[in-house]
C-alpha cells in the first residue's frame, strides 16, 4: 500500500496550517493534470475522485480500478454493517495497493428517532401494495425496518480496519473519528454543499472538502440547512468554497468528461470527483437498465426525490417518480421510507423493471457513456482535460 502523505498544511498539534494554494502549486498553478494538493495529500497520480455510491451501486472491482488508474477510488458502505465494513477494507486492499476511500453516511436529527418509533410500517406501506405486488415481492415488517447499521459501531469497525481515506456525507466528522484518523494516518474527506458547511467541515478537523454542486446524482447531503436552501450550482460553489477555506477542495457535481474537469480546476478546485460518468463503467453495481438510460437523451432530464429513500436524491424520473410525485412530502424519513422501498429496488432490479429504479444521475448524465471498463473511461477523461489544460 502507497503510504498516506501528511496532510499538506498540517501539524502535530492542529490542523489549520498557514500553507496556500499558490504555494502548494508553484507560482505557476497546478500543471497540465498533475496531483496537485489533494492528490499529495492522498497519495494519488490524478486529482480524480470516483463517487462513493451507495445501496449497492459500489463495487470492489469499480473502486480497485480507479485507484489502479491513478485516481481514487471509493466505495459507499453506509449500508453496511461491521463486520461487512472490516471485509470489504480486506478487500479492496487484495483488489489494488494504492490509496481508496470509504464513505460514511453521518446521521442526521430526527432519523434515529424515527427509527425508533416504528412499531408497525403498514401505514406507509399501504401506498406502495401497488408496487410490492407487481413485482411479487413481500412488504417488509417492523424488524426488516428496524434492522439498520449503528453509524457508531460502522466507525468503530471502519477504524479498525483503517482504510487510506474515509470520506462521510450528511455531516460533520466526530471529534473521535478526527483524533483516531490523524493517530492512524488516515486521511479524512467531509462534503459540503454549502459554504457556510465547508468551513464547519474544515473547523470539525477535515482534511479536504468535496463541494457538492446541486448538479450531483444520488443523495443530497445538506446538513446545516434544509436542501431547498442548499441547492447551489457546482461551478457557482467551488470558487466560493476555494476562497473560504485553506484546505484542498474536489469539485463534485456535473462533471463527465476533461471540459468539466478543466472548468473544476480552473475555477479554483484542487481535484474533481465524478459518479455518474463512473457509475456508466461495467465495473460498477448499477444495474443494467440503469446503465443503458445514461448517456441517452432521456438522462437530460433529472429531478430532486425522497420517494425512494426518504433523505433527497437526484436521478432520471420514470413511471414510479411521476405516479407517486404526490406523495413526496408524506413518505417517512430515512432509513425508513429506504427499508420499505429495498425489495421494490432489489426485484426491479433483478426483474429489468426500470420503471421502478432509483435511476440516480447527475445533470451531466447525458454525457456519461457506458465504458468498456472504469480504466478506459478514467484514461479517456484525463486525455481530454490535458488537452484543455494550459501546460
């Protein structure tokens, strides 16, 4: 495994440093597509992020090529319980030796209480019987609700394991999860998408900060503020992110081929991260109705919805978006409205039902084509960016 470099900027002893931008790169800026800050900080050739993709779109294979690749790869493990977390770090570290991250979904007030309170999910599963028996599957009971990851005991088995990068959406770092991660060399990303939740971010102890554009697929992570007062354009939030806090900042959201790279960084990102153009790889766990809508005119249309999870998510609208549209204030929170959709995503899934997938994809999903491999695709992105890049 590649060693994790000391995060530039920091000490023993704190972690805001006094070194800038300009400094980090030369007087000249980052060259044609280098490492740059964030990628010395991680120990990567490319300032290129593969998304962290949850409810089983993530994949050893996927993660393992991108970081082979020299980007870094990653995978979302919030659905993972942790024992599942300690044999997935074993093996990516079989799958690549260079770095990788894992994500974390940071719980958000009210959820667990939520939770908590179900006694009997027949209320909210009525409106999806509909749903449950096309496809012939069984609604799920209290248990099947209830039986959800402890975020605490996922962290506990996550540093255990002590993967190069954990990187959390939804929130802040615990102060243990900063103070156990700078013992163990581990490099800890936070995402924002605001500014006021990229300074918090870097305040809390983060090494870097994704700002997450309103353009991304999949779950919104708006933590400060409701989404509807969060939901600001990727190339509008990066400069203003880059001004407001010293450490590196990846531009995440609507970014699929070196135009959008080359836009990132030289609107002051340090490095870019993308899903969907990664989740259009065949290494990825997307299914492959899903796969076949991206890059076609039908993904230029994206919509913001709770209805498959209960936390806000970005992704093509298909016949169960627009029939249960009314609904989307009255669904539960997560995880509990995402237990009662679970066999619903898992039969479309398994049945080619696309009508009945969580398509998630960001505005650029017309430009993600399907790639013979995730190695192509990231070979392919940087070639271009070099192409737009000054030398």
């Amino acid at each position: 495994m590649s060693a994790v470099p000391t995060p530039l900027g920091h000490d023993d002893t704190g972690h805001d440093g006094d070194l800038g931008r300009d400094e980090a790169f030369g007087s000249d800026g980052p060259d044609a597509l280098g490492p740059g800050r964030f990628g010395e900080l991680v120990g990567t050739a490319l300032p290129v992020v593969q998304g962290p993709f949850g409810g089983g779109l993530s994949s050893v294979a996927l993660a393992a090529a991108v970081s082979e690749g020299g980007g870094l790869g990653s995978y979302g493990a919030h659905i993972l319980g942790p024992e599942e977390i300690t044999a997935l770090v074993a093996r990516l570290r079989a799958g690549t030796d260079r770095p990788f991250a894992v994500n974390l979904w940071v719980p958000q007030e009210g959820e667990a209480e939520a939770l908590a309170a179900v006694t009997d999910p027949v209320t909210h599963a009525e409106r999806l019987l509909p749903y449950y028996e096309e496809l012939g599957v069984r609604p799920p009971d209290a248990g099947d609700v209830r039986a959800w990851p402890d975020f605490d005991e996922q962290l506990d088995a996550l540093l255990a394991a002590a993967p190069p990068v954990i990187s959390l959406v939804m929130g802040l770092p615990p102060r243990r999860l900063v103070a156990e991660a700078r013992r163990r060399g581990i490099v800890v990303v936070g995402t924002a998408t605001t500014v006021e939740e990229a300074v918090a971010l870097e305040r809390a102890g983060a090494d870097a900060v994704v700002a997450s554009g309103s353009d991304a697929g999949g779950h919104r992570g708006a933590f400060l503020r409701p989404v509807r007062e969060s939901l600001v354009g990727t190339f509008s939030l990066v400069p203003q992110v880059a001004e407001a806090v010293t450490v590196p900042v990846v531009a995440a959201g609507g970014i699929a081929d070196g135009r959008g790279i080359a836009a990132a960084l030289a609107l002051g990102a340090d490095a870019v991260q993308i899903g969907t153009g990664f989740l259009a790889a065949r290494e990825s766990g997307a299914s492959e109705a899903h796969r076949r809508i991206l890059g076609t005119p039908e993904a230029r249309t994206t919509v913001l919805t709770r209805l498959f999870s209960g936390r806000t998510a970005r992704g093509v609208p298909n016949g169960f978006v627009r029939d249960m549209a009314a609904h989307e204030d009255a669904v539960p929170p997560y995880p509990v409205q995402n237990a009662l959709m679970r066999p619903i995503r898992r039969a479309a899934a398994e049945q080619n039902r696309p009508e009945y997938l969580n398509l998630w994809a960001g505005q650029a999903a017309a430009l993600a084509r399907e790639s013979p491999s995730a190695g192509t695709y990231l070979a392919e992105l940087v070639a271009d960016a070099r192409k737009r890049l000054p030398a």
